[in-house]
C-alpha cells in the first residue's frame, strides 16, 4: 500500500465501529486514542497464549498502543488507555515481524491492532513471513477492516466479551458491541475454517471468553449461542481468572463448585473442541509495560521495547 493510500485511512478514520471520522493524521484522536504512526509497547516470545497460538516456543506477540474498544478491566491498560508506547515506522514494523520469526516465533501474534490496520497489512506485505499470523482482538470489528487485512492473517483470536447490549455500554460504552462482535465472529469462522498441518492449527478461529464476577448466568446464555452458531467451526478459549486491575480480591472468579458446573455445562452442550483455564488459588499477574520484560520470565521472552 502507498503512502498516500495509507494517508487516506487515517485522514478520515472509520476502521473501527465506533465510526469517528477523525483525522488521525492531525492533533485529533479518536477514542482509541492514536494518531497515524504506529506506536507500540513491547514485542516478546510470548508462551501465555492457547497452545495452537503459542506452540512450543512462544507467538511472537506485538503489542500495540491504543484501542478502539476500552475496556475498564484491560490488564494491558497501560498500553490500550494509558498511551505508553513508541512510533514505529511501517518498514520498521515489518522488521520486526521478520525479527519476530528469525528468533523462532511459532506465530505472528498481532495484539489489538484494529486501529493501526491499514498499516499493519503494509508491514505484513513487505515482510512476507511464513509462520500463522494471528488478529488478537476484541471481537468488535468492521465488516471493511476485516475485508482489508483478510489476505494477511491465518488466524482469528477474537474475544466476545459479552451477549448484553446493557452490560456493554456500562463496561465499555459500546451497547452495539453484541450485534456487532456476533457478526464479525461469524464472518470470521466462514472465512477461515479450521485447518491444521501436521497436526498444527494454521488456519482458523479461537473465540475468547471471560467469565467475569458474579457473570455465569450471562456467560451460559453466551455459551449457549456459541454452541449454535459456532461451535461447529471454531475452537472455543474459555478463561476463568479475572484479574482486578483496580487491586481488589483478585482470586479465582469461580468457586471449586461452580467450575465444575460450568465444565458439566460446556459437555451439555456438546462443546468439545478448545480450552479452558484452571481454577486455581495462584496470585494472577498484570503485565507491566515499561519493563523490558513485561511478563513473568517463564511466560516471555523479550525480543523488543520500546
């Protein structure tokens, strides 16, 4: 892509729902906060995520500053809401995605990049990896987006937060985030259905949910949609540990009791294929982003910061 092609995307920015129309090329931001360059926080040899992302040696995890959704409980908040990060020219991102692969990245894990798409496609063109490339986001993208970085990424790692157009405009303040995030889940699972390669997830989509506090019944009647409209072509990523960012109780969000029910309630439902998260009494940990390292040493590896 040109750079007057690149221009054009930012001047009058519609690459996410909430549609601002801004000119990111100027002094104004949209609410995900970034202007035209690129900015990101930290790349890393990343062993934290689902094993088909992760592999043996880790994804080679990007992630970028800014984003166009906010939620209020974001353990990356310091890069999605607090702007820490650097400018990284589009040549330059595209090195550090061959970087990312020369150190044995098992996959290209692209980390909230919605808004920095058109760039990001430039970056992936000029780079010409050949490991999976992974869209790690929200689950709240324009149908256009999609359309744009399609050729570039193998895998969907979306999340789908929640089913209550309520419940999302209190969290964060997105009440079309269900209508929204359901379409571009299933437009996504038509595009890229499962395929693997000796054995090995290259192609495909793993949905993301949290249960969050005091949430089953909601994440049931989620789970529920799921296993209708989904469930026969997707992997299902499902995650019990909250993490209070805020610095509250930061225990488990189920009771022994109850995460055994909702393991009962994924095999009533005929979901089989995916993963869920052990409930434990472990401390969970929140990424800080001005270390080099922003991850326990056992989960990373850093490969760059800014």
């Amino acid at each position: 892509m040109k750079n007057e092609e690149l221009s054009a995307y930012y001047r009058n920015c519609h690459l996410c729902p909430r549609n601002c129309g801004v000119d990111r090329s100027s002094l104004v931001r949209g609410i995900c906060g970034e202007g035209a360059v690129v900015r990101a926080a930290c790349a890393v040899l990343h062993r934290g995520e689902e094993p088909p992302i992760a592999g043996e040696k880790g994804s080679g995890a990007l992630f970028f500053t800014g984003c166009s959704l906010g939620c209020n409980f974001c353990q990356n908040r310091q890069i999605s809401r607090g702007g820490y990060g650097g400018e990284r020219s589009v040549e330059e991102l595209a090195g550090l995605f061959s970087r990312l692969e020369k150190e044995g990245a098992e996959t290209i894990d692209l980390v909230t990049a919605t808004h920095f798409a058109p760039s990001v496609a430039t970056a992936l063109e000029m780079a010409s990896v050949k490991i999976p490339v992974v869209w790690n986001g929200s689950g709240y993208e324009s149908p256009s987006t999609l359309d744009l970085i399609e050729s570039f990424v193998d895998i969907h790692l979306p999340d789908l937060k929640t089913l209550s157009s309520e419940r999302a405009r209190r969290l964060f303040r997105a009440p079309d985030y269900p209508v929204v995030a359901k379409a571009a889940i299933e437009r996504m699972g038509r595009s890229h259905p499962l395929e693997y390669k000796h054995g090995r997830l290259v192609r495909g989509v793993i949905v993301r949910h949290l249960v969050m506090p005091g949430l089953l019944e909601e994440s049931k009647e989620l789970l529920r949609w799921y296993a209708e409209h989904l469930a026969d072509r997707t992997l299902l990523s499902l995650m019990v540990q909250f993490v209070d960012i805020d610095g509250g109780d930061d225990g488990p969000v189920l009771g022994e009791a109850q995460y055994d029910e909702l393991v009962d309630f994924l095999g009533e439902l005929g979901i089989e294929e995916g993963f869920i998260q052990e409930s434990g009494d472990e401390r969970p940990w929140i990424p800080d982003f001005t270390r080099d390292n922003p991850f326990p040493p056992a989960f990373s590896q850093p490969v760059w910061h800014c």
